[in-house]
C-alpha cells in the first residue's frame, strides 16, 4: 500500500484509453480440421471485426482484406456472420452486406474474396448463421429481405461458384434460425418462431427431407410457443440433438435415425437440476454444447453450465451401443447407455463460456474469468489422471497449460491458445467477486455479483465510512450478469467505488420459472430488485447511503431510469442509450423486437395506457437527482430521439444533466473515440455529483444545470 486517497480519486491502471485498447472482443470461433478461426471486433480500428486463423506454430493471422468489415445486420443485432469448413470461409461485410468467399493460398494468407450475393439497393438482403451443404456447392443461411410494412426472413441457399444464384428453401414464418443441413445431404433442421414470441419464449425445431433446394417433407420434432429449443446440431453419426426448457429445467435431447418417423422418439441426454446450458440468442450462432467421436465407436459431449453468477465446462462420454467396442478413458467416468447422466470431468478454471465447438477430442471455447475478459481455451479429458495444476513439458507455442480434476474423479486438461492483446493487471484489482442473494419485493429473492473496491496501491484514509456504490442493471432485460473480467467494471472499482452487477428477476441461468417472472412486469420487478440491492448493501455497511449511483445500458438504462422516477434512493444516474417511451418503441423498433414486450409488459395497442405509465418521458418530473446520458446518432433498436425527448425534458426541468451524442454510433459503442469519451465522461459526472477528483488525466464533462 503507497497512498490514501478517497473513494472515487484512486489513481487506476483502468483509464477510458486503456478500456478502448483492451477491448478487442473475440465474438465467436470455429474450428476447420486443425485450425481454428475467429473473429475479433477492434475498436482502434472504428470497431471493425476481422476474421483471423490459427497458423500451425500456434500464431495468428488476419484472413480477411484490410477494409473487411465482418458482420451481419440480420435482426440488427446480427451475429453468425461467418463461418469455415474445409478451408472456405463465407462472410457477410458490413460494407454492402453481400456474402464473400475466401480461402487460404499456399502462404497460408487469405485469397481474394469472391462475392456470391449480388448487388442491389442498400440493405436490401442480410444474411447470418450459414452452415455449408454436404456437397460442398451451397451456403445455407438465413436471409432477411428489407420490405415494407415488415422485413422478411427466410432460409435459402446460395451458390458457392461466384453465380449469384440463390433459392429459397423454407419460408412462411415470422423468423428462423439455426439452418444446420445434415452430414448425408438428406435433412435439414432449423428452429422457427413467430410474433409475439422471442425465441427463448417458445420457438419450434422442425426437420425436412431435402431434394436440391426443396423440402418434400417436413414435421415438428420438438417446441411451440411455450418451449425454448436452443442450439439444434447433427452428430457425427446423424443423431440430432438440441437443448430444450420444456421441463423446466435445461435439458439436452437426441434424436436417432430418420427424423420424419414418429418412433423411436428423441430420449434425454443430459438432464441438469443445477444450471442452464442455453443463454438467450440475442445473436445468431450461439453455441453452448459440442460432440465429437471417440475412437472405440462412441460419442464425447462438452456442455457449458452457466449457475448463479458463473460457469463451468463438463466433459461427459456415451459408449456405442450394445455389442460394440468402447474406448476407455482413464480416470474419467463414462455414462452408461441411454442415460441422462453421464459426467467424466469438470472444468472450472474460466468462469464463462460463451461460444463452444469440438476439436481435437475436446473442446474449444471463448472463455474468460476474473483475470480475463475473453480468450480462446481449449479443454479435453486427459486419458490419463493427472495433479491439478501446470503440466510441466506439455505447453506449445503461445499456450498456457492448466489441469483440473473433478470432485467425481475425472480430469480435464486446458490450454489457452489464443488472447487479444489485453490490458495486463495486478491481481489485486481483479479479485472474484462475491455472489449474492437478497431479499427483495413480494418475499422474493434476487441474485447479484458484488465487488468491493480493490486497489493494491490505495486506500481510503481511516474514518471514510462505506464507499460509493454503482448498481449495475444488465440489458435485455433477458441478460445476466457475467463473471469474465470487465475492465468497464475495475474501472469503477479500482478508484475505490463498489459495484453491484444485479441479476435481477428475469435474469438467464437461474432456469424459467426465474427468467419469467419478469413477464408482465417489466420496469417494475427489474427496478425493485435493483433498488433492494442497493438498499440490503447499505444495509450491511457494504455502501454509503448518500452515494448510490444507478447505471444501465439499453433495458439495464430503462430499469435505472425507472429507479430514479419511483425510489428516492439514487443520487446519480448514468444512462447509455436507455428506452425513455415504451409507446414508442413498441411503433419504431425493428423487427426482432418489435412484440418483445407483448409479454413484458403487455400487448399493444390494447394495453396502450400501460405503456404510458411505465415510460419514463411522461414522468420526468418525478426524476430529483442528476444524470448522464449518452446515445449513439445511428441506434436502430433505440433511435436517438428518444434520448433527445429526455435531455429536453431534463432541461425545461432545469435538474442537473449531461448529454453526449456519439456520430456513427449504434446499439453499444464500439468505436475507440466513444468507448474512451463515454468513460471519461461517466468518471468526471459521477466526481461532481459525489464530491471527488478523479485521478489521471480524465476530460472533464459539462454538466448543465448543476
């Protein structure tokens, strides 16, 4: 310890450059025989995400031209932009949105990309989530077409030759995802919803016998409006599988032989009391589970397990049938035949596992933990039992070796082999944090993670009493709280003020019954939890009760303003492009959301007057503490008028506030110059409104009225 300071005037190694330079963001991987591929979002370079390939020395190279833009708009948020399979990479650029081709040469560099989509006015087709056709000759993905009065989404498949051919395989419905063609070439699943449902509402999988782009025939195989399905994949051997919430509990399905018959029906492959595999696909390639073969005939699963503010990555292996070999693996246990209970190891080394896939006979994962926002881990059971800890001898190029056994007895072996550069912290600013749970409204409970202020070099002087506290509200509302490294959360708590990330009713991974209790309820039960968390660690002497900040993002910005409309509990709040008018949003939104709130709150326009209440630009009035806000100029999901209608409300109010419009900007900032002011202006407000001087150098932001 070398220095007394106040809470909030800590000097910190977390400045709002250093969140812009670390945040390179790996959004998500896949692996091609030996190699893996990514992509990564830079925000040094205006927030463009390029492709990149693992080298056989273990090094990474770019594989996308230097003006790629890897992205999708498909409903807007996008995700499932790419993907590679022996040796050929389709991705949609953000340019003009059209489908290329690309593939290594023998320097190992990419080709040149060939466009396989043609060209036509702007935004008038997306594409996302493809997967290639098993002869090789197509790209199957999904397409949305820009019309009016409403997008229109479908599955086609698009020419691999550079023609520009592209048919039309399965239209009708609202919205499609996950379009997985079959190793044989017969079948084809995908999971379909339609209004007024979200997909982890109730969203059916359907498979359908292929003949060229036409489907023959087709049924239901799992789903409705009332059962999440989640992540559907063809096996090795032809079993289809997929994740669903039907029980009530998260549970994995397989479907074996032909998946129009009726018998035998699917049989459960993992059912788990203690976790949730699925997460909510606000993006489109979301996958939580892998299987790969095993050399005795028999089949290996990873699954990630997200529960109460963390995660962990199982290891599980299923014999063949009867009558035939098995492979043994030692210190690792098997499932037995047709269970649903079968775990050879665990591992908990990261606490967050956001994009898996199989690959040399484990799996590979975007991970992170408390020391690491996001970097690529590659996890397998060891045929041999091994000590926890580093493996001496076994580490290859660029890869960090780490052994863990699992309390059941079986081993799992990690290696990271690939990190963006990062940000390289003491430990002492990164300590885990606490996972908590709280009493809050209608004798409910809540859940949150909470991190005290931690900073190996500072401290506040003796007699300073509890520090500041910023309650954390997560988007969504369908989000959680994530465990992983979060430089823009040490950047809080490394200057001394305490941060509580709340895991509020409607949260994911706390099962359904705990994600619905949201419905109906939205901007009431979020914001209750939000303000008994703040209230219950007052409480305890965990925070000074005069200065409680609230801050939040899209959803997590109309929870806090709800907070400081209904509770005098908040001094400041701090608001990234919130939703201000329900009423609003419910006519303007895109596609994708546009009934998302049919449910959480209730339809329109019937329950028209519901909408007014809850929205927060008919009661600024009611708003008595100072606030930041900050939009970006080019936001679909919350268009910029919005916050406009609250910085006027702010002003003929005369209350204390601060505005920030970011040029170019949409729904989250990704460009270094928004992500570096956006900060520097957060730690400047909260400094004024709370009576400290940030250390460093920190742009002073202009508040008005204060």
């Amino acid at each position: 310890m070398s220095g007394l300071a106040p809470y909030g005037a800590w000097p910190s190694p977390v400045t709002p450059e250093s969140l812009a330079a670390g945040s390179v963001r790996i959004t998500t991987l896949a692996a091609d025989g030996d190699d893996l591929w990514w992509s990564e979002t830079r925000p040094g370079a205006k927030g463009r995400t390029v492709l990149m390939r693992r080298n056989p020395d273990g090094s990474p190279r770019e594989m996308t031209p230097p003006d790629a833009n890897v992205r999708s708009r498909v409903h807007s948020y996008g995700g499932g932009a790419w993907w590679v399979e022996n040796g050929v990479c389709v991705y949609s650029d953000d340019s003009d949105f059209r489908l290329r081709r690309v593939a290594p040469d023998r320097s190992g560099a990419g080709s040149g990309p060939v466009l396989l989509t043609p060209d036509g006015p702007d935004r008038a087709a997306l594409y996302a989530d493809g997967r290639f056709s098993a002869d090789g000759q197509w790209f199957v993905c999904v397409r949305e077409r820009v019309a009016d009065p409403e997008h229109v989404n479908e599955i086609v498949r698009v020419a691999l030759d550079g023609s520009g051919q592209a048919e039309v395989t399965v239209r009708g419905a609202d919205f499609y995802s996950d379009p997985r063609p079959s190793p044989c070439g017969r079948w084809l699943a995908w999971l379909q919803w339609d209004h007024p449902n979200m997909p982890w509402d109730g969203c059916e999988l359907r498979v359908g016998r292929l003949d060229g782009p036409r489907l023959v025939a087709s049924r239901r195989i799992a789903g409705g409006p009332e059962e999440w399905i989640f992540g559907p994949a063809w096996r090795h051997d032809g079993a289809l599988s997929w994740v669903s919430d039907g029980s009530g509990a998260s549970t994995l399905w397989l479907l074996e032989g032909d998946p129009l018959a009726q018998t035998p029906g699917p049989r459960r492959w993992v059912d788990l009391s203690d976790g949730e595999i699925q997460t909510p696909p606000w993006v489109f390639d979301v996958s939580r589970y892998a299987t790969w073969p095993t050399p005795g005939g028999g089949s290996a699963l990873g699954y990630a397990v997200s529960r109460h503010g963390g995660a962990e990555l199982r290891l599980a292996e299923e014999p063949p049938p009867a009558g035939q070999p098995r492979s043994e693996v030692a210190g690792v246990a098997a499932a037995e035949p047709r269970t649903d209970r079968g775990r050879a190891a665990s591992y908990s080394g990261h606490t967050s596992f956001s994009v898996l896939r199989a690959w040399r006979s484990g799996v590979v994962a975007v991970a992170g933990s408390a020391t690491a926002e996001n970097e690529i881990v590659h996890v397998r059971a060891l045929r041999r039992a091994g000590a926890t800890g580093p493996v001496a001898g076994q580490s290859e190029a660029n890869e960090i070796v780490h052994v863990t056994t699992a309390a059941a007895g079986g081993t799992a072996q990690a290696r990271v082999v690939y990190a963006p550069p990062a940000l390289k912290l003491n430990p002492g600013f990164t300590p885990e944090p606490e996972a908590i749970t709280f009493p809050t409204s209608d004798s409910a409970v809540a859940h949150a993670l909470l991190y005290r202020p931690a900073n190996p070099a500072c401290a506040a002087p003796a007699g300073s009493g509890p520090p500041p506290l910023l309650v954390m509200a997560h988007g969504g509302p369908t989000g959680a709280a994530r465990t992983a490294l979060h430089l823009g959360l040490r950047y809080w708590t490394s200057r001394g003020i305490a941060v509580v990330d709340v895991d509020y009713r409607g949260s994911s991974g706390y099962g359904r019954a705990y994600r619905r209790a949201l419905d109906g309820g939205w901007g009431i039960t979020d914001v209750a939890d939000c303000v008994a968390a703040a209230r219950w660690l007052a409480g305890r002497g965990e925070a000074d009760e005069d200065r409680l900040a609230i801050i939040g993002a899209s959803a997590g910005g109309y929870a806090a303003l709800q907070a400081l409309i209904d509770y005098d509990v908040f001094a400041a709040g701090l608001i990234r492009y919130g939703v201000t008018d329900l009423e609003a949003l419910a006519r303007d939104t895109h596609k994708f959301e546009k009934h998302y709130m049919d449910r959480l709150v209730g339809p329109y326009p019937a329950d028209r007057a519901r909408y007014i209440e809850r929205s927060p630009i008919h009661r600024v009035d009611r708003i008595s503490c100072p606030m930041l806000v900050l939009q970006g100029d080019s936001d679909p999901v919350v268009p910029p008028e919005q916050a406009e209608a609250l910085v006027s409300a702010l002003e003929a109010k005369g209350l204390p506030y601060a505005y920030l419009l970011f040029e170019g900007e949409q729904h989250g900032f990704r460009g270094a110059e928004a992500i570096t002011a956006a900060a520097a202006a957060e730690l400047s407000f909260l400094g004024q409104i709370f009576g400290f001087e940030p250390a460093g150098d920190i742009d002073p932001v202009a508040v008005r009225n204060l």
